[in-house]
C-alpha cells in the first residue's frame, strides 16, 4: 500500500474503515476497535475484475453498519474512472457498482448512504448531484437534481434526516430524505467562502472552511 487516502467510523464507533492507495487496486481494511484486530479487505479487484484505479477518495458505513460504499477516484486506463462499489462488508461481497461521474470525468468527492433507508445512496462531486437505489445487484439513478448543478463540496445528513450540501459557491442546499431541493439556507458564508467540511450534531451542524 502507498498511503492513507480516506477513513470511515461506524455508528457505534465499533468498526474503522481505512482506505490506502495500491498501483495494484485500492483496497479498504476494516478493523475492530475494541479489539484492534482486523476484520476484512475489500478490493477494487474482487469487486471488478481488472480494475485499475488506485485509490479510493471516499468510504462510508450504512446507519446499520451492514455495508459500505467505497468510491473510486480517476484509473489509469479510463475504464474505471469513479465507479461507486456498494458492499456488503462482513462477506466482502460487492452488491451492486456504478461509474457514478460524467461525460467529462468530473472528481467525485463524496459518497452516503440515506441513514433511514441502506438501499439508498448519494454521491457528490463537481457538478455531480445524484441519488442512487441499490436493487437486484445494481444501481438504479433516482430521478432528483438541485435548481442548478454546481461543484458540490461536502454534504452530512443531519438529525431530522434532511441532507445538507456545501457548495463551492458558499451555498448550504438543504434537501430532504428523497433527495428534493427544499432551499438555500439563509445562514449560508456566501462568496468569496465556503464549507469545505459538515458534522452534524443533535442540534444542527458546524461548518468550517475558508
């Protein structure tokens, strides 16, 4: 391996997913935290024969910590670029995967899973909004778009299971559970800033940035 490129805790801070770049295909270990063993690797490779991209640029546990998304950053043949691998990690089995990005190969930046529904995902990058269902060993696009597509930064499910999404232009988006746009919060830094990192708590969310 070649480095660290993305890290994801469970719900229950029980399991860690560390993600390391490999010329061979990335790779994610998950390992026990309470007992600092290793649980399982999961590789680009098992999930797609011949996959060449080394490295995953997101990784992320469903709310009932049965699977995981890992993303794909650029491959160096092309054939690969950004490809989703949903999983199901205790078996490293791959349920379902998906080249989640455009005709122009925009960077993904992002991926979730719905924290009331594990079928349902999101994924966001630069100009890339989506919401995909995992179904029958497949993706399915859910038909769902913000008012304009712009570089999209970061985004965190808050606690009434709305989505919140940080835009380059220092918009906050708020959508709702299925992905509909409700508004621009009022609260948003506006331009020249922007959220570049979301947590959100019981109450509401931090923000930081520029």
């Amino acid at each position: 391996a070649e480095g660290i490129t993305c890290l994801a805790v469970n719900s229950t801070k029980r399991f860690l997913a560390v993600a390391e770049k490999c010329s061979e295909g990335a790779i994610v270990t998950v390992f026990d935290l309470v007992t600092g063993k290793k649980k399982k690797t999961l590789s680009t490779t098992v999930a797609l024969q011949d996959c060449d991209a080394p490295e995953f640029v997101c990784v992320a546990f469903s709310a009932d910590n049965k699977y995981l998304l890992t993303q794909t950053g650029a491959s160096k043949s092309g054939k690969h670029d950004w490809t989703l691998i949903y999983w199901q990690w205790d078996k490293a089995r791959p349920l379902a995967t998906m080249t989640v990005s455009n005709e122009k190969s925009a960077s993904i930046y992002e991926c979730s899973f719905n924290p009331t529904d594990s079928t349902m995902v999101c994924v966001i990058g630069d100009g890339i909004f989506k919401f995909l269902q995992a179904k029958d060993g497949s993706f399915k696009t859910l038909p769902v778009a913000p008012a304009k597509l712009q570089s999209f930064l970061t985004h965190a499910w808050l606690s009434d299971d709305k989505l919140l999404v940080c835009c380059e232009n220092g918009d906050l988006m708020l959508f709702d559970n299925a992905g509909e746009f409700i508004a621009v919060l009022q609260s948003s830094p506006g331009e020249p800033r922007s959220a570049t990192c979301v947590l959100s708590f019981s109450k509401g969310f931090i923000t930081g940035g520029d």
